[in-house]
C-alpha cells in the first residue's frame, strides 16, 4: 500500500480492494486507497473528512459506507462514500471505535466496538467484544474473535435476525466464518488494547436501512 495501515476497515467493490481509514502508528488517518488486482497497483482515493482509526466498512448497491472509528474519542459517525464525494448519512445512537460491521437483508449492522455505552437495540453478544470481524454468511452474521478487555478471543457467535438473537459456535463447524474473518483480521493487524477509552462492547446496533439511507444524508464533497 501507499501508506502503512493497521486497524484500517477493508472492503470490495467491482473487483477493487479499498483500504479506509486506520492508524500509521502514530496517528489516525482519513485517507483511502484502492488495488486493482488486473494491473497490481495500489491507488490513492479521495480521502474522509474526518480521521476514522478502528472504522467498520461495509458495501452496498456499489456504495462504501465508513461506519464509527476513532480519533480519541471513538465516534458515532457513519459515511457513504462514491468518487470525490462523502455523503454522512444519520449517525449511531453510540460512539464506537473497532466495530464489526456487514451488510444484511438491506440494513447495515454495527457490532461491538469500544467507547458505547450499553444498549437495548439489539440483542446483545454473550461478551464482550471490541475490534471484532463481522461477515455475512447464508443468512446469518458471524462475529469472530476480538478482545474483551483482558483476553484476545477465539470464540464465534452468529446472529440469527429474524430470532433477534446470538448463539455461540464452534470452530469446527465453521470453518468457512473463521476463513472470511480470518482474512479480515489478517489485512487490519493486531488491535491494541491500550488505545481502547472504555471496556469493549458486547450490544449490536442496526445502523439504518442502507436503502433509506438517503433520506438522511448531508451531501457534501471533500
């Protein structure tokens, strides 16, 4: 990459891999950057508005959303970038640095995460769980690993939305969760705990219909 990166959020649109966000190990970033696998270049993009290290990063409809992260505090923000231009869409009820966070049945889902304060939004993970990876896989979310405060995690727990409800599973009957997330976990780095303000979180919070999201957003270009 142009820019050395850890607890950066990643994602894919049109076969091009994006790199948003993170820390440089010093600072936290705004700036994104694209590879292109057909000519093996790495490209800068359009940078944030705000610097966002620990940021969640979900797709949908070909739009890439930057959900919470941190500059010391963690923030609530949520953004939906396309070309030049950074459209913030309604922000989280809470501020969340190191969230999980993946695209499900049109609505966008925010997992974990530190610096919030607890929720009944959702229904709650069994832990704890701050820098979490979050995939879809059929039609239930898996939250992989993450730190509860004093221990790094292995365990997984899948979200079944219709249920509203999380039931822990094991590794050897996902294999295919601890891949994705693995490959998640392998591209942001390790988390640092010391950079955590308050105790990892264990609440989900559904973010917004990424569909309506328009109906609640500040276009402006950056």
């Amino acid at each position: 990459m142009n820019r050395r990166r850890l607890q950066f959020g990643v994602a894919v649109i049109d076969n091009k891999l994006f790199a948003v966000g993170g820390r440089d190990g010093s600072s936290c970033l705004r700036s994104m950057e694209c590879f292109d696998p057909h000519t093996n270049k790495w490209s800068m993009c359009a940078p944030m508005s705000k610097r966002r290290g620990g940021v969640g990063v979900a797709t949908y409809n070909s739009f890439l959303y930057a959900v919470g992260g941190h500059d010391a505090p963690a923030s609530n923000h949520c953004s939906r970038l396309s070309d030049c231009v950074e459209s913030m869409c309604a922000p989280m009820s809470k501020r969340r640095g190191g969230v999980g966070v993946a695209t499900y049945n049109s609505f966008l889902y925010a997992v974990g995460g530190h610096d919030a304060p607890a929720s009944n939004h959702l229904s709650s993970l069994s832990v704890p769980r701050d820098a979490v990876g979050v995939c879809l896989l059929g039609d239930r979310l898996y939250a992989v690993g993450g730190y509860d405060g004093q221990t790094y995690l292995n365990s997984v727990e899948s979200y079944d939305a219709q249920n509203n409800e999380w039931t822990e599973v094991s590794s050897s009957s996902n294999q295919a969760a601890f891949k994705v997330v693995l490959h998640h976990f392998w591209l942001q780095g390790p988390h640092c705990p010391q950079q955590c303000s308050n105790a990892p979180e264990r609440e989900m919070q559904s973010v917004c219909r990424a569909g309506d999201a328009r109906n609640s957003i500040e276009n402006g270009c950056f």
